[in-house]
C-alpha cells in the first residue's frame, strides 16, 4: 500500500470556524496506514486543540513550515484561498504542489475559475458537495450534513432574536400564544429548520416548488404552502428545486405575501445548483412584517431569498432583522465531526478504489471515473478539467453567455 501524506490546513473565509478533519478523524486515516499533518491552530476555532490531533497520531506542524508543499493530498472545508491574505501572504493554492490532490466542498459550479487554476498548476480536485445523492454516496453526502446544521442554527438564532416564546405558555401573567415561523424550502436545510421550530411549539408553515415535499412537511407537523404546478414541473438534479419561469416566481412572491406579513421568523433556504438565490422575499414584503419579527437568509452566499440580505451580515431593516451571517460555521464543533465523518468516508471510498502511484505522473492514485461517485465528485484530473458541468459552466463563461457568472 502507498502511504499518503494527508495535510489539514485551516480556513481562510471569513467568519469559517470549522475544520476538514477532526482528531477522530485523523485517527481514522492514521489506522489505514497513511500519515496525517495538521496546521498548529487549524481545530482551534472548531474546539480541537493541537494536542488532540498530537495524541491521535497526526503530526502538529507550525503554518508556516510548508505543509502545503508536503501534501499529496490536502483537505478543506472550502476551497483554497486564490488571493493574498490581507496580511499579504500569497494565495494558499499557489502553495499547492503539482500532482496533489484537494478534497473539499469547492462550490464549482460557482468557483469555476479557480477549478480551471488548479488544473492549469496540475492538481487534481474533489468536490464534497458534488456528492450524487444515491444510498451507498450518503455517509459521504456533506451537502446534506452541513444542510442539517444550518437548518438548524437559522432556528435556534432566530428563536434568540427575535424576543417572544415559541411555544403556547398559559401563565398567571396571561397567556403567549405561539410564535409563527415560515421555512421558504422544503429541503435538507429547511426540513431540520420545520422540525426544530416544531420542537420548540411554534406554529410552522413551509413552502416549496416541488410537490413531492408537501408529505415530508405535513410528516413534521408543519402546513404545506405551494403552487399548483403543471405536471413534470422541474426538479433539478438529486430532488433540488430548479429556477422557475418569472412569471411563476412572480406567483409565488404572491401567494408568499400574506405568510410573510403573518410570520415572527422567517427562515428561507431555497437555493438552486449553481445559480444565483431566487429572491422570494421583496422588500415590500419586509417592509410588512411587524417591528421585531425575523429573517435568517441561509441563502445569503448565493445573493440571498431576501431582497433586504447583506451577505455576512445582521442588520435591521424598517424594525425587521435580517441575518445574512447564519451557517453551519456558527456550530463549527457539531459541523466539523460530521463534515470529518463524510470526508473520511469519502477517502474509505477512494482509497478502496485499488490505489496505487501512477509511475508516469507521480500521483498517488489513479481513480476510477466510470464510479459514480467518483465521477461525480472528481474536477480536475491529470491537468484537466473533467467535471461536465463545470466544463460547461466554463465554456459559457468564455464565451459572455449571460447567467454563466453566478452570484458567489
């Protein structure tokens, strides 16, 4: 078997708290026979001290001892930095070897640009969040962890914000009645968010495109509202939602107004593969909702369900909070375990796949691409780009198509 050495790097977003692997988690790898360096401080944020990784067998190495320059494969929450740090430190993939392979959640169909880079400076690349969501793929399916973390911390921030009981209290000082919360999306994210509200005894209505979720809310309690769309409606990919004509968008910005005006908490996670948020809530929606009452955009990254959504930011507008900060970095300890869980059940996968060094390139391994796991998650390979739709997502942006520059 070929020892791999393994770098675990931190995060260089702003705000990102998690780290790609946990101490479990190096200990994982360090049992399959392959050796695991970890940059000092990179669990800190996550509450993994250097000293946790030391005594699960990995290497504690100083950031600035050229872990980068070691790694034959190096993991990421996100996508290696591309620009210098404000500290005027290079971009962190310039650091990357050629012949190296990152494994991350790398949001290609957004950072396409930065895909093409590491093809270029020939490393090959993973995508977490291009897991195919099929039943032997789901232990690897960070999308859909990272989903369920953030549905629900947008409630738990939310409930904190917004200043009323969710439950029905009846108390000598009078009765409270629940507090009403509206999930625009019925998917990973938004379901934890359904039942989370729930559990805390609010009264929840959700909406959604797709038909098919109406069971899986009214399961969890919640009033199911959506439009009656046409048979075989789109649905992208892996049961995401798909952009909709305007003129349906426009029908559901309707249908919406009268729920919004109602709700204390709006929570919305409607987000389409690769594309821009579809802006759900109008400004003059905000505009009328009662002083006090709250948005948290789970879309924000991606411009945002809120027309009101700073990207990063908590802000009041005319009384109403909209948090455009929420995310699954906000519990970086629970995140980081389950985001470490799917990587290294991923690496199980890929080092299953009969690794062995390619004597021609150096690589550690060649994978398997006619495995649709792998196939769907690989980007780059031996200098090229060879992911289909981000090749495409490319190809449209060399050629000035419109849309093909998604909001980041």
């Amino acid at each position: 078997m070929v020892v791999v050495y393994i770098a675990v790097t931190g995060e260089s977003a702003p705000g990102e708290r998690r780290v790609a692997l946990t101490p479990e988690g190096a200990g994982a790898l360090i049992s399959l026979g392959h050796q695991v360096g970890v940059a000092s401080g990179a669990g800190a944020y996550a509450q993994f001290p250097d000293r946790a990784y030391a005594e699960a067998g990995a290497e504690v190495v100083p950031p600035e001892a050229g872990l980068l320059g070691r790694a034959d494969l190096l993991l990421k929450v996100r996508a290696p930095a591309d620009a210098p740090s404000r500290q005027g430190a290079s971009a962190e993939v310039d650091g990357i070897r050629p012949g190296a392979v990152v494994v991350g959640m790398l949001d290609p169909l957004r950072k396409f640009e930065l895909v093409a880079r590491l093809a270029r400076q020939g490393v090959a690349a993973f995508s977490l969040d291009m897991v195919p969501r099929i039943a032997r793929a789901q232990s690897m399916d960070a999308l859909s962890s990272m989903s369920t973390v953030a549905g629900y911390r947008a409630v738990v921030v939310g409930a904190a914000l917004c200043g009323r009981f969710f439950p029905l209290l009846m108390t000598a000082a009078g009765t409270e009645a629940p507090a009403r919360v509206l999930v625009l999306g019925a998917g990973v994210a938004g379901l934890q968010a359904i039942a989370t509200a729930r559990r805390l005894g609010a009264l929840v209505r959700a909406f959604d495109t797709r038909a098919a979720a109406r069971q899986q809310v009214e399961s969890l309690g919640a009033t199911f509202l959506g439009l009656a769309l046409p048979a075989g409606a789109p649905e992208a990919p892996g049961g995401y939602a798909a952009r909709l004509a305007e003129e349906v968008e426009a029908e559901e910005r309707a249908l919406l107004a009268d729920a919004v005006r109602q709700a204390d908490l709006v929570v919305s996670t409607a987000l389409v593969p690769g594309g821009p948020a579809p802006v759900l809530l109008t400004r003059e929606m905000v505009a009328s909702m009662h002083p006090g009452s709250v948005i948290v955009d789970l879309a924000a990254e991606a411009g945002g369900n809120c027309a009101a959504t700073v990207p990063g930011e908590c802000t009041v507008v005319g009384g109403v909070v909209v948090d455009g900060s929420c995310g699954p970095w906000d519990m970086p300890y629970t995140a980081s375990r389950m985001y470490s869980r799917n990587l290294v059940a991923f690496l199980r996968h890929l080092f299953a796949g009969g690794l062995g060094r390619d004597a021609a390139s150096g690589r550690p391994w060649a994978p398997d691409l006619s495995d649709p796991i792998l196939q769907s998650t690989c980007l780059v390979w031996d200098g090229r780009v060879v992911h289909a739709g981000v090749a495409e997502r490319s190809r449209l942006a060399r050629a000035g198509t419109p849309g093909a520059h998604p909001a980041a």
